[in-house]
C-alpha cells in the first residue's frame, strides 16, 4: 500500500487511480498509502461546486477546466453522483460532460458514487482530494451530487465552494434561505438563457444586501451565460475564474485558509476515528453475532439501546 | 468493505446507434454496478484515458457502425500500450461471425450480439469481472 | 354522432349479451394471457364497436380522402392514379458502388432513389480525418467532394428521377451538390424533385448525427427552406422524421407525437426567422413514419397523423392553403423488429409491416431486407425486399379501394385514442417552450429510454414476443446467408481520390467561398447560394462544416438516458 502511496507523489496515474479505488472499497491497509502522502498534503486549491440536480454543474466544470487550462495549471476532479439506494449501481454520468479533456495529461477526472454517504459526498472524496493535490494537480475541483439544503459536506472540504443556481426552479430562492447561503463563496446564475435570469440575479442580490459576512467576503453573483452559445459561455467561465482566484487570494491574505484547513481536518479526524474505533467494534459485534443477539433483545424489549451500548463500551473501550 | 464493480461503457468512432448502450447503462445500474458512460463519438485514446482514470473493472464498447474491426483492436492496443493488461475489454453490436476470431484474438474477453439477453450479459460479467483487488 | 340512438339502443343490448357469453366462456377457458397490448404496451380491448366511435362527427373527424381532416388520405384518388414510391433506402463503399446499386434497383423497378451516406458524411469529416479511420464506405456511400457526387449521379437523369438524401448536420453541402451537378448539368433547378432529411430536432432526440447546438442547427434548416421555396419549389427540404424516433425505442404514440411537434417547431421557427407566410413554405414539409410490427397500431398512427397535422396547421398557425395541411410521408419497415436469428423470418416481418403502411396511405416505402441485422443489404435480399412492395401493389388488391380500414370500430378508435394522447403530448411540450427547449431539458430522450429499456426487459421476460429470439429459438442455429463486406481498400481508395481533387483544385479559390460562408454565417444570411458556390470549387464536406463547428461552436453528445 505504501508503494502506491509513493508512486502517487511522482504523478503516476495508475497508482493514483488505484489509490483512489482502493479508499472508495475501503480495501485494508489504504491508510498506510495516505499516512505516507499526508505530510505532502495541503498544496492544491480545492473548488467545490454544488447545486440543484442539472443546475449545470458538470458542464461547467467542464468549461471551467478550459479557463484552468488556459492559465497553465493542472486540475483534478472528482464528480459524485448518487448510488441507486434499492440496487446499490450508479449512473456516473457527470464524466460524458467533461470528456474533451480526456486526453489532456494535465487534468485528470474521476468519478465517485455516494455508496450511501449523506451529506452530497463520497466517503472517498477527503482523501481523494489529499491523492489528488500530492499528484500535484494546482486546482482541485469538487463536483457534489445534486443537492437539496441539507447536503453541504462540501464546505468540509473546499476553499472556495461554488452555489450554481437556475431559474425556473420554483423554491430556489428559499433553498438559499435555508442553507446554501452559509456555504457560498460565489453564487452561479447558471443558464442565462432561461427565462427567469435576471429576476433569479435580483433576489439572490436582495437577499445577500440582508446577509452579514463576518469573514469580509461577501460572495459574489456571477451570471454565466448560456452554454449554447459556446463563445459567450467560454468568456463568463473566463470570469467566473477570476473571481474564483480572488477568493482564494482574499483567504490567503487574510490568514483564512488555515481557518478552512481547519474544517477538513476536523472532518478528517472524526473520520479516522470512526473508522479506527467504532467500526471495527461494530465489525466485531457482527462477526461474533452479538449484533444479532442486541437486535433480537430490544426487540422482546428486554433491554435498551443505551444500556446495550454502554456494555458494549465497557467491554471494548479501556477507560 | 464494500467492493462495486465499475464499468466503462463507450461508443468509439463516429457511430450513433446509442439505444443498445443506454439500455445496457441502466441495466447494468440496477444490477448494482456502477457505470460511467460516457456517450458517442468517443474517440480510442479518450476511452483509454478514462478507464484508466476511473480505475474500473472492465471497458465495455459498443458500436454498430462496422468500424468495430478497427476500432475494438485499436482500444485493447492502446491500453497495453499504456501499460494495462487488467482492464478486460468486451464488445457488442453488429458484429459478423467472420470478424469474432479476429476480435479475440485482438485481445477480447468477449462479444455480445443482438439477441443476448441483458440477464445473460449481467451473468458474465458477474462470473467473469471481479471487483478489483 | 355517426350512428342512430335506436342503433345505439341495440348494440348496447346485443354487447351485454355478448359479455355474459364471454365471463361464461372464460370462467372454463381462461384467456391465454392477461396483457393483451400493442408492440407500445397500448391496451387494446377485446372488441370495439358501434360505442367506442358513436361521439365521432363525420364531416368533421372522417369525410373523405382529399378532404379536411384528411384521416382517409391527402389524394383524392389513393393509389389508383400511382402507387407510391418505391424508394430502398441505399449506399456502401465508393460512390462508383453505389452508383451501380442504384442502377440495378431502377433496373428492378424502383420508382425513386433514397441515399444512405457513411458516417464520416453523416457527420461533417472528410475520409482523411482522424476521427474517420475504420468508418469509410462501411455504412453508406463516402462524399467528400463534388467529384464524389458526378460519380455517385452518373446516368441519373437528375431531372426525372427523385432523390431522397439521408443527410442532417451537412444537409446544407450535401444539397448544394445536387444543385450544382444539375446545374453543370444544365438542368433548372425548378425541374429537380426530391429530399433532404435535414431534420435536426430529431438528431438530437435520436439519431445522435451531431454538430453544431441546436439553435443554429434550426437556422441551417430554415435556410435551405427558404432556398427550396425561392429556387427549388418541387424539392422537399425537410423530412420530420420519426422512423429514427421509433427505432431508438419510442412508443408509437411517442413516435406520433415527437415528430408532429418538432414539425410545428420549424413552421414556428420559419415564421419567426425568416418572416414567411406558413402557406409559402408548408406544402413543401414531408415527414418520415416508421411501419413497426403491430400491424393496427401502425395503420392507426399514420391516419391518426394526417388528421393531426392537417389540424395543427389550420388550427395552430392559421394556414389557408390546403396544401400546408397535408401530411405526405415517407415510411420504412421497423428495422428494430428483425432478428439476427432465423433472418428469412425477416420477410414475412417485413411484408407485414410494409401492408399496414400502404393501409395507412404511404406516399413512398423502403422495405428492410432479410439481413438488416448483419450487414448492409445484398442484392439479392435488397431484391426481395423491392419485390415485396411490388407483390403488396400489384397483386394482392388491397390498392383498388381507398383507405379501407376506415370506418371499423377498432381503427377508428385506435386512430382518435392515438391523436388524443399524441395532444397530450404535444401540449405537454409546448408548456415546456416548444421542442427545442424540451430538447435542452432532455424530456423527448428520457421518455423514449424509459420506453426502450422496458421493451428491452419485456422481451427478455418474453412478455414480448420476438420468434427466434425468446420463443421457437433454433439452438446453434447456422446462418448461411451471404453477408455484403466493406473492406479496408475503400478506404485507401476513397483517401486517393481525395488528395487527387485537393491537389488539382484551385485552393484560393476554395478559401475565398470558405471565408463567404463564415461571412455569411455570422450576418446570419443565408448560406445555400455560398455553399453551392463552394462545392462548385471543389470544398470538402469537412472543409464547409469545420466552418460550422468553427462559428457556431460544435455541440457534443450530452449522454441523457
Ligand atoms: C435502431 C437502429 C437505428 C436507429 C438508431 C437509434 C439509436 N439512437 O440507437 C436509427 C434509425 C437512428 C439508425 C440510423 C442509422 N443506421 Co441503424 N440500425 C438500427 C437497428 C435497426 C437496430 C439497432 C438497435 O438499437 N437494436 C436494439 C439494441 C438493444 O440492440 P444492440 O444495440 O444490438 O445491442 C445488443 C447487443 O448487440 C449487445 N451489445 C451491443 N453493444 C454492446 C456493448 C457491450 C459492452 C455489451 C456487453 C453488449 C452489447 O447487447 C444488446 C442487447 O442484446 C440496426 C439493425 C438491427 N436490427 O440490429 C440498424 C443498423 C445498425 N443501422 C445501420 C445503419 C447503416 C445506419 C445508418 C448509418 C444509416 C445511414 N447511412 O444513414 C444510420 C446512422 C445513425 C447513427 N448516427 O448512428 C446498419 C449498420 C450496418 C453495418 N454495421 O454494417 C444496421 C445494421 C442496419 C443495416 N443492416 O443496414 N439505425
Ligand atoms: N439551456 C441551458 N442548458 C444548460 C446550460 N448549462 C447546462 N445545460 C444543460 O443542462 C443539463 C444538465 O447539465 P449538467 O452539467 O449535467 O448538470 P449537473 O448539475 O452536473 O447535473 P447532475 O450532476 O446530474 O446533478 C445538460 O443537458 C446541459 O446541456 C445552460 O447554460 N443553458
Ligand atoms: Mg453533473
């Protein structure tokens, strides 16, 4: 597992691909690889970008590879779509988006199924960020299931966190009320085009001349024009990059990245730990069939969950 | 551990019969693989580069068009060139019986014609890919 | 009301009379199934009668061929003045092979010409592009140039004989070649009669010929409209297809609808663009009609889209001229329903398909061949396949009378159960913003693969029946059938003949029309006039459609499924 580890800091994309496989399956000893990587860890800026389903995010994702691109920098990404919940398959269909750049060596996709993660992410994507960025890709670009108020893991993970909106979409505008707001770096009007644009810019604009911004950055409303006219679409992108490097400039600046690295480490750890200790106890109980024994009492209601848990610590934690 | 079997399936070369493809995609989705399909009008070097990328367990293509004799080669050939030999590579579509051996001997794992029933296909692979290692 | 209350009265007894026969039946004999539906899974009843058409108005839901609402056909003397065209849809190789096929079916009694182009034409490359290594001659005939097309043409007289061109993104250059050959020619171009396919909207549904977004593609099609209407009035410069609808896995209803309303969106967008009177330009838009396996279903959906169309136009965009409000159609067997397996069973498949479209009132016919799963057709099949339409035309007699299915109970109700789900549809995507904005939101392609996938699984369960394929299966069966093989020397071949002309060609000459084109692209002019100007100059099909792709930008397969 090392060894992939170390083939992944001198850019080797079979390793890095594997190694990203190998966190998703969850495959023994993968810590060993990001134990190895870590310390090179911390160099990329991650983009995260998240929306509705179909707001645009893949297409541009896509474009934005070109902006990216055209000012010489390397970019991976990472693009989750949701597992089916009744057959556990997937349509990963955010990669049919950004294909043209399939043969450019300075960008590398990759694309992850939820496998019942909540919160608009894979399991996968801490780390896959972390094989990513040693690979040495200077963007990293998150690309989130499509997603309702609640699902915001993003942040735990971005610099800079795109919200894509589109007109049309009935009760956007509260979905901006109700959770996206905090998240925002930069706010997407997506799909010019449509009929609704400027009334969308409008009430996003109110609303953020209502919001307070502790931090300094108040996020910006950048429209992107229809990505049917391809000659306009590739300069708003243009635009939208710039505004995305101004963020980044302004955390730096401002001593706020340590603040954001913060929030993934945090993540990070409460992961590790979760999977140091709580799985392979819940992995044990089912081995032994004690899960099923704990099951089979609360049902005759001969116990309760939280007795059946604090004996379950006692036996397995050393105080 | 919660190994998936990841599939690739693309249509190389300018062919646009994509029904086959699309049924197959959600077929294969709910016979809980993951796929990643990636369209028409994919060119060899695209398909090589996002199965390597995606790390999945098998290329599928799929292409009518009669190019099939070069282009299913032209993928397999690639992919060793690039240093893969454990992505197995399968095809389907229009395929005559005259260009099957030519097919296998070119490097692939199999060929699905009309008639094959998706329960057959999801068979094979379930018994014949393996998530990987 | 088509029928007397007191007739009404006694049906209603007789039917009761009829049901309690059947339970009686039934409770000893159960039926064989309980699904009984058409090939779409439309539930059909077990008998129609005087009830299930008793609210039709005759003058306004039937009346007769040649009168509104056209139901019974557009002609008032159905096939008695002409059969329709037989047209076998045909290309393979060089333009020299397909030159000579095309001799041979005319030598066989087909009464028009129907071109199928490879992929590399299909799609805007020349046979030297990258992109097209392995494709040359394999699925059509290889244009590059107008050299390719004098071949392709040779002996034709362009002036007599109608040609149909399946041709979509390229329509624009591929057209500006028969004009400028019947021009050279010294034939006028009011004497030329024949098609482009040019219907994009179903490009982007189904068949997936992609090039540019689809609003600029619409603005192509709505040059060459307005071309044909000041120029080439006999020509058809539209063919609103829904064969390739079906064929990617479309119900019939879905068929019916999509091409009906991406119909309305190019007279929409006609009007809009370019100003016309729907009168000048309607008349000339013709339409493409798939004949699927099940025989009433199909009859039911070509009756039920001329009464439709004629409505729409008159109702929809206040069309005066009755020649706007017909539905003239071309119609192709249902290649989907053939098997690789038994191919002679193919046939009878095709023959049975090829009936209910002369029922339903084609205007002209391809027939499938027996090996249309294999490979391209042979002659042999190909011939058997012509002789198929010749045998339905002339001896079986069902041309002597006109639509004569009309006025059955099943039909009729078949037809107005179709229309109205067809609305339905129609109206559901006018909410959306008309076609091209349903396109962008991926609703015609959903539906169709929702369709596609559970036909797929019906016929692995056998719920569908496919003979030779899920019931009466031949194990290791052994097709001994000739099979057509394209092989690699087309390719060298053509990629010769092509740096010939690019070398022999005054290359100032072919930049000067390009940069015409791109001028005209971006002023939004028309581009007809420049491109036969272009082609006339030996410019590659590529050399115009890199243009294209370079002004309005190239538009990729978005995947939605
Ligand atoms: C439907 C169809 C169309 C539709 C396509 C709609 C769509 N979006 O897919 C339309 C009408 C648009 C069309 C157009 C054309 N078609 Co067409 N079409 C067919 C037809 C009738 C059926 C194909 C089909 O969808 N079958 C149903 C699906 C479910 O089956 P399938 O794709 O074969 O897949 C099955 C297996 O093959 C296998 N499989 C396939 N791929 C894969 C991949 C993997 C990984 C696996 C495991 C299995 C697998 O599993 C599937 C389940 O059994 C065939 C003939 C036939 N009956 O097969 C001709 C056929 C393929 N078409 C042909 C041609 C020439 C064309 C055109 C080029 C004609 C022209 N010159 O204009 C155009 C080009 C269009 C384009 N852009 O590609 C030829 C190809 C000739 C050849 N290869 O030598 C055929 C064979 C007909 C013929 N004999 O002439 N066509
Ligand atoms: N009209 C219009 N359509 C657009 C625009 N941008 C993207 N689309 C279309 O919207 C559809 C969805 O785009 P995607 O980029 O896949 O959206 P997404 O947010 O990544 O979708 P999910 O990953 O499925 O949540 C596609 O058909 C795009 O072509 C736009 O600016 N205008
Ligand atoms: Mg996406």
């Amino acid at each position: 597992m090392e060894e992939l580890g170390k083939r992944a800091l001198t850019g080797d994309i079979r390793a890095v691909s594997r190694l990203i496989r190998n966190i998703e399956d969850q495959v023994p000893n993968t810590h060993e690889a990001i134990k190895h990587i870590f310390p090179f860890t911390g160099r990329a800026h991650v983009v995260g970008i998240t929306g509705a389903p179909g707001a645009g995010k893949s297409t541009l994702t896509d474009q934005l590879i070109c902006s990216i691109r055209a000012k010489n920098k390397t970019v991976g990404v990472m693009a989750v779509d949701p597992s089916s919940p009744f057959t556990g398959g997937a349509l990963l269909g955010d990669r049919i988006r950004m294909l043209r750049h399939a043969d450019d060596p300075g960008v590398f996709v990759r694309s992850l199924a939820t496998r019942g993660a909540m919160g608009g992410l894979s399991k996968a994507v801490g780390d896959g960020i972390h094989v990513l960025d040693v690979m040495g890709k200077d963007v990293i670009i998150v690309e989130t299931v499509g997603v309702g108020q609640q699902e915001v893991d993003i942040i735990n993970h971005a610099h800079t966190v795109l919200v894509v909106l589109v007109p049309g979409m009935g009760d956007e505008v509260q979905a901006i009320k109700a959770g996206l707001m905090e998240v925002a770096d930069i706010f997407i009007i997506n799909k010019a085009d449509r009929e609704g644009a400027r009334k969308l810019y409008k009430e996003t604009l109110s609303m953020m001349d209502m919001g307070k911004f502790p931090s300094g950055w108040r996020p910006p409303i950048v429209m992107v024009e229809s990505n049917l006219e391809p000659h306009s679409f590739a300069k708003s992108v243009d635009e939208l990059y710039e505004k995305i490097q101004e963020h980044y400039k302004f955390l730096y600046d401002n001593n706020l990245l340590q603040e954001r690295a913060q929030l993934k480490v945090q993540t990070e750890i409460n992961d590790a730990l979760r999977s140091a200790i709580l799985e392979p106890v819940l992995n044990k109980l089912i081995e032994t069939g004690e899960f099923d024994q704990m099951v089979q009492k609360l049902l005759k209601k001969e116990t309760d969950p939280y007795t059946l848990a604090d004996e379950v610590a006692a036996k397995y934690l050393i105080k | 551990m919660a190994k998936k079997i990841r599939i690739l399936l693309a249509k190389p070369g300018l062919d646009g019969h994509d029904r086959g493809a699309k049924v197959l995609a959600r077929c294969f989705r709910d016979a809980g693989f993951e796929v990643i399909y990636t369209g028409c009008h994919n060119t060899p070097e695209q398909i090589v580069n996002a199965a390597i990328q995606e790390d999945v367990d098998m290329v599928g293509l799929s292409c009518l068009s009669g190019a099939h004799t070069y282009l299913y080669p032209e993928v397999v050939q690639q992919l060793k060139d690039r240093g893969v030999t454990d992505i197995p590579v399968v095809g389907g579509g229009i395929i005559p019986d005259r260009d099957m051996q030519p097919l296998y001997d070119a490097g692939l794992k199999a060929i699905f014609t009309p008639g094959a029933t998706l329960d057959s296909i999801v068979e094979w692979i379930n018994t014949n890919i393996a998530a990987k290692e | 009301m088509l029928f007397t209350q007191e007739l009404l009265d006694q049906s209603s007894l007789l039917r009761k009379k009829w049901e309690d026969e059947v339970k009686r039946v039934v409770s000893k004999n159960p039926d064989q199934k309980a699904d009984w539906s058409t090939v779409s899974d439309l539930g059909i009843k077990r008998i129609y009668g005087p009830e299930d058409i008793g609210g039709m108005d005759f003058e306004k839901d039937i009346a007769y061929p040649g009168q509104f609402p056209f139901l019974r056909g557009c002609q008032a003397t159905g096939y008695r003045g002409k059969y329709w065209t037989f047209r076998m849809f045909s290309g393979m190789g060089t333009a020299v092979t397909t030159n000579e096929r095309w001799h041979y079916l005319l030598n066989n009694g087909q009464t028009g010409l129907s071109t199928a182009f490879d992929f590399p034409t299909l799609m805007g490359y020349d046979t030297d592009s990258p992109k097209a290594k392995g494709e040359c001659g394999k699925c059509g005939v290889a244009i590059d140039t107008i050299e390719d097309f004098f071949d392709l043409t040779k002996g034709i007289p362009l002036g007599k004989v109608s040609t149909s061109m399946t041709i979509n993104p390229p329509a624009t250059i591929l057209w500006a070649m028969y004009c400028a050959t019947a021009d050279i020619q010294g034939i006028p171009l009011t004497q030329l009669s024949g098609t482009i396919q040019n219907d994009m909207l179903k490009e982007f549904i189904a068949q997936k010929t992609l090039m540019c977004p689809p609003e600029p593609s619409v603005k192509l099609i709505s040059d060459t409209i307005e071309f044909g209407t000041k120029y080439v009035p006999k020509w058809n410069t539209v063919s609103i297809s829904g064969y390739h609808i079906r064929e990617a896995g479309a119900t019939a209803v879905q068929e019916l609808a999509f091409t009906l309303r991406d119909g309305m969106e190019y007279v929409e967008d006609v009007i809009r663009r370019k100003g016309l009177p729907v009168d000048s330009f309607a008349p000339r838009l013709s339409f493409f009609f798939n004949s699927h396996i099940d025989f009433f279903e199909e009859i039911a959906k070509m009756r039920a889209a001329r009464r439709i169309w004629s409505r729409g136009m008159r109702e929809r965009y206040g069309s005066t001229d009755e020649r706007s409000w017909w539905m003239r159609f071309h119609t192709q067997t249902a290649g989907c329903s053939l098997t690789a397996q038994q191919p002679y069973n193919n046939v009878v498949r095709t023959a049975t398909e090829a009936l209910a479209a002369v029922l339903g009132g084609t205007a002209s016919l391809h027939t499938n061949s027996l090996d249309e799963v294999l490979c391209l057709p042979s002659d042999h099949a190909v011939q058997i396949a012509l002789r198929t339409q010749q045998i339905i035309a002339e001896e079986t007699g069902v041309c002597n009378t006109i639509d004569p299915l009309a006025g059955s109970y099943f039909v009729e109700a078949l037809t107005n159960e179709m229309e109205e789900q067809a609305w339905d549809y129609i109206h559901k995507i006018d909410e959306l913003g008309g076609m091209v904005a349903a396109i962008e939101k991926g609703f015609p392609q959903l539906e169709i693969s929702d369709a596609a996938y559970k036909f797929q699984r019906q016929i692995d369960a056998a719920e569908k029946i496919m003979i030779g394929v899920n019931k009466y299966n031949v194990e290791n069966e052994e097709v001994d059938i000739p099979l057509v093989e394209i092989d690699e020397t087309v390719e060298q071949e053509q990629l010769q003949r092509l740096a010939a002309v690019k070398r022999n060609r005054d290359s100032k000459r072919v930049k000067e029309c390009l940069e015409d084109i791109k001028k005209a692209c971006e002023k939004g002019e028309n581009v007809m006039p420049y491109c036969i100007e272009a082609v006339k100059a030996r410019a590659s099909v590529q050399e115009i459609c890199d243009v294209y792709r370079e002004v309005y930008g190239e538009y990729r397969d978005p995947g939605i499924y």
